[in-house]
C-alpha cells in the first residue's frame, strides 16, 4: 500500500496566484481530510469530505480557500488568490468509514507552501 | 465544543528515562482517544488508541489510559530511545457524526544520548 500521497511536497508563489494542492487517498479510504499545520494554530481542520460529498467546510477560512473530490481517488485544495498568512504545511488525510469513530486517520506527508 | 489540551515542549530526557506527556480532554458523550507522533518532514502516524473509559491503548512501548473520571489520557514510556525524539498529538474523535479528529497543539520530544 503506497499509502496517502500528496503532491507537489514543497511549494513557493508569490501572493496572489493561484496554489492546487493534490491529494491521492488510500485505495479503500471513503473519508478523505484537509488539515492545516502552523506554529501559531497547530493542526487545524479545513474539510473531510465523506464517500466524495463534503460533509464539513466549517474549517475553510475564507472563500478564497476551495477544495474538490471529483471522485474516490483525488481530492484538490485550491487557494485563489494566495496571502502569505496561507504558509503553512497542508496534510491530506484518509481513513476507512466502518460506521465508527475510531477509525484511524492516515496523513500524507504534506505540502509545505510558502507564499512571498 | 470539543477540545485538547496537551503540556507545552519541549520536553528533554536523556536515553532510557521516563516519560510522561498529559493530556486532558472536554468533548461530549465518549469520544475514542489517540496519539499520533509526527517524525520530521513526515505526516502524522497513529500511535496508539482507546475507545472507552479505562482502556489502555499500547504500541512499541508506549502505553496511555482512558480515565473518564479525570478526562485524560497520559502518554507513558518506562525508558525512552534517541529514535522516539519527535512530536507528540494527543486527538480525539467526535461522536456527532463527524469522522475528523481534533488535535491538541503537540509537544516535542527530544531524547539525548
């Protein structure tokens, strides 16, 4: 199992353009998570989509933050425009929905994004 | 609404010492608990687990119990290594349907030789 892979790992723009995050779920996994990582906030929440429908966005920050799940296999977090208070350490994550809630979550690991 | 609370690093311990990281926890009903650790330039690993009260979850070494009548779940390790230095996440789930965790904010260990 190749486990969650996430793409591209390191990523420098500069503010305003548009940043794709890529994100590839383990084959199985019907629960597929965006998360943030920062010093200031630590891990934050952005999105859990379940068997490909977004079940929770509460976590999105604002509208310039999106994310799709076109089907079982990829997921995309896209910012558009980009600010440098987005530099952070995005993790994408799995887990396989058994009807529980103690269902492991499996991490990517992750893309750090510079914005300049 | 649900959250975590972890002690602030880093922690430093020489090889072989003992280790503790608390955490504690408010959530509704009973959530499952978790501790990942996080090793440089890599994501998050499942540690160990418990899924209710008084249950102990263990994995190479680490031990951690469920204990409902103080919302915690302490991280243990009787003699620590150089190759566990890394950060600790004590999670929880959330019962009300959502699948995602909550974390707390991590605590790094370091581990001299």
């Amino acid at each position: 199992d190749a486990g969650v892979i996430q793409s591209p790992r390191h990523e420098v723009t500069e503010m305003g353009q548009e940043v794709t995050l890529r994100c590839k779920p383990i084959s199985g996994h019907n629960s597929l998570f965006w998360y943030r990582q920062t010093m200031m906030r630590g891990l934050e929440l952005l999105i859990y989509f379940n068997n490909n429908v977004p079940i929770d966005d509460s976590g999105m920050p604002e509208d310039r933050f999106s994310a799709k799940m076109p089907n079982a296999s990829f997921s995309t977090l896209k910012i558009q425009p980009s600010e440098p208070r987005d530099s952070a350490v995005y993790f994408c994550a799995s887990s396989e929905d058994r009807g529980v809630d103690n269902s492991p979550l499996h991490f990517g690991n992750g893309t750090r994004l510079t914005v300049t | 609404g649900n959250s975590v609370t972890q002690m602030e690093g880093p922690v430093t311990l020489s090889e072989e010492a003992f280790l503790t990281i608390n955490c504690t926890y408010t959530a509704t009903g009973y959530p499952s608990l978790f501790w990942y650790v996080q090793y440089p330039g890599e994501g998050l690993q499942l540690l160990l687990k418990a899924t209710k009260a008084d249950d102990k979850g263990s994995n190479k070494g680490f031990e951690a119990t469920y204990r409902k009548e103080t919302t915690s779940f302490h991280l243990e390790k009787g003699s620590v290594q150089v190759s566990d230095s890394a950060v600790y996440f004590c999670a929880l789930s959330d019962q009300r349907g959502r699948r995602a965790l909550t974390f707390g904010s991590g605590t790094r260990l370091q581990v001299q030789p």
